[in-house]
C-alpha cells in the first residue's frame, strides 16, 4: 500500500467528517438534514478506512488519528438523547414507584413495626397510665397537651412559612436516619421506626381519653398521609440495608450493599419528596382553622388514593424490563 497516496486520497474525507464533528459534538440539532445524511456516509467511509489501515500499515499515529475521530463520531450517531428536566423527574419517579414494589416486603416491615409498636404504646398505658412519662419524651408534652385541647388556629402566612422550613428539616433529617440506620445491620432503622410508633400510639391514647381521636384524625391526615408514607419507604430502605449486611449470601457485604444501592438511592429519594410534599400541607391546611373538617378529610382520601395509584401503577414497564433477564436466564437454564 502507498500510505500517502492514500492519505492523499482519503484526507478530504476526514477533514469534513471532524468539521461535522466539531460542530455537532454538543447536540446533532446543530446539523441540517443534508449534513446529518452526509456524516452517515463520511463515518462509515472513515470507520472502513481504519479498518484497512489497521490490516495494511503499521503507522501508529494514523490509527490512533482515526480511531480517535471514528470514536467521536460514534459518540455523535448514538448519543442518548438529551431530556428535559421535567421528563427526567417523571422518569425518575416512575422509577421509585417500581423500586417500592420490588421491595415492598421492607416497605411493609416498616409500617408493621410502627403499628405494633403504636398498639404496644396503647396497650402499655391502658395498664398503666403512669408511665406516660417514660413513653413520651418532656419535649412531646406541650404538643400532647395542645392536642387535647381541641383546637386549631387561624394560620397566618408567616408563621405557616416558617413551619414549613421546619417540617421540611426536620422530617427529612427523621427520615435520613431512618434509611441511614440500615448502616447499622438496620437496627437504628428499627429503633427509630419503633420510637416514631410508640409517641405516635401514647398521642391516640391520651388524645383518646379526651374524645379527642377524631380531631386528631382531621389535623393529621391531610399531610399525616403522605409524611408517613415517606418515613415508611426511608424506613424500609434502611431495613433493606441491614438485611443486604446481615444476608450477604455468596458476596461480600459490600458487594451485598452495592447490589441494592440504586433501590436505596430511589426509596431514599421518594420518601424525601414525599416529606418535602407534606411540609406545606402540614404548615398551610392540617392546623387551618379556616379550613373545614370535611374538605381535610376529602384531601386526605384523595391523597391516599392518589399515591396508592402511584405505588400501583406507575412504571410498570420497568418492572417488566427487570422482571425479562431472569426469565431469559431461566430460559437458558
């Protein structure tokens, strides 16, 4: 082979496709319809040209020229395309939902740990109502005390701002731990899901006592529904984490944590935004005097309503696409 007659024949070619490059290296919109055509052909063009240049020529610095430009333009053709923000988000959420139901069992170990230990609080305190006290920690008395007065207030925009910060830092840190607590072979997970479980059960005893539980129910459940159900997931996310440590199977733990990371990383991720949901809930409507019982109670059902659609049905594609390998594999078995 003549190397610089081909090259010489050939260089054309090459210039072009770089130029196409260049331009179009930060999104293929930048190239007409003709141009887009005309670079299918110059890349197929250069990719032959390398491929005989590897069989034909030892020169190195030539095959390491194309190679590098035959991979940019690779890049170019199969780029994923670029989403928007908002199309990025919904994917994501179709994600998590598909995430929750792959792992619903620590997802329901989370809100059976709560319950129980609610209706342990309950029952503790129908022995024995002196130990009230030891149940619910000094700083929960004034709000246990509040709740038994039945009755809202009138929210004021500056106030419901700030509480809503509040809520947002402080539910989302409660929920952090939760998940956190799998680092611990999940049982900070538990003993914080259980603490959450037995203020929440002392609060319907006592508020109980008072005829209050219905009052309870309307300030609660409007943005009880969805902060809940963020803990719940966090929680179960951790207790995913501890059992991914305490079963490792044939892996290490680390490989045993590693697998289940992205599952973590979407339950994580859900439960925050559910509790950054609830924030402004809590801190605009469930506390509103203005606000009727009955429209709480109706946003409460919707709500309810809509994230058990949500946890259902959204992404059931992806269960579909994760639920093929191992059929394919069993197939192949």
């Amino acid at each position: 082979m003549n190397e610089k007659q081909f090259v010489g024949r050939r260089k054309a070619d090459w210039d072009r496709l770089t130029a196409l490059v260049d331009r179009s290296d930060h999104s293929i919109r930048a190239l007409s319809g003709s141009e887009l055509r005309e670079f299918g052909r110059l890349y197929r063009r250069v990719a032959g040209d390398l491929a005989y240049l590897r069989t034909h020529s030892d020169n190195s610095q030539l095959i390491r020229y194309l190679n590098d430009l035959v991979g940019r333009g690779h890049g170019v053709l199969y780029r994923h395309p670029s989403r928007s923000v908002l199309i990025g988000l919904v994917v994501l959420f179709r994600e998590s939902a598909a995430a929750v139901r792959r792992r619903r069992v620590f997802v329901l170990l989370s809100i059976l740990i709560t319950v129980l230990s609610a209706a342990f609080a309950w029952a503790a305190l129908d022995s024995d109502p002196e130990i009230l006290d030891v149940i619910v920690p000094p700083g929960f008395r004034s709000s246990l005390d509040w709740w038994k007065e039945q009755t809202f207030e009138n929210v004021e925009a500056q106030a419901a701002t700030a509480g809503t910060g509040f809520y947002i830092l402080n539910n989302t840190m409660a929920s952090i731990y939760a998940a956190a607590g799998g680092l611990t072979f999940g049982l900070l997970s538990v003993y914080l899901l259980f603490s959450n479980g037995i203020v929440l059960g002392a609060f319907m005893k006592e508020i109980a006592g008072v005829g209050g539980l219905g009052h309870f129910a309307v300030g609660v459940l409007p943005h009880g529904i969805t902060e809940l159900g963020g803990i719940f997931i966090a929680g179960g996310a951790g207790l995913m984490m501890g059992w991914a440590l305490l079963n490792p199977g044939r892996r290490t733990r680390l490989q045993s944590l590693r697998a289940v990371g992205k599952d973590t990383t979407l339950l994580i991720g859900l439960g925050v935004c559910m509790i950054w949901i609830a924030a402004p809930i809590e801190a605009w409507i469930s506390f509103g005097r203005a606000v009727p019982d009955a429209a709480k109670l109706t946003f409460a059902g919707l709500s309810l309503a809509m994230w058990m659609l949500f946890f259902f049905v959204a992404g059931r594609d992806s269960d579909q696409a994760t639920d093929s390998p191992s059929h394919g594999e069993a197939r192949r078995a």
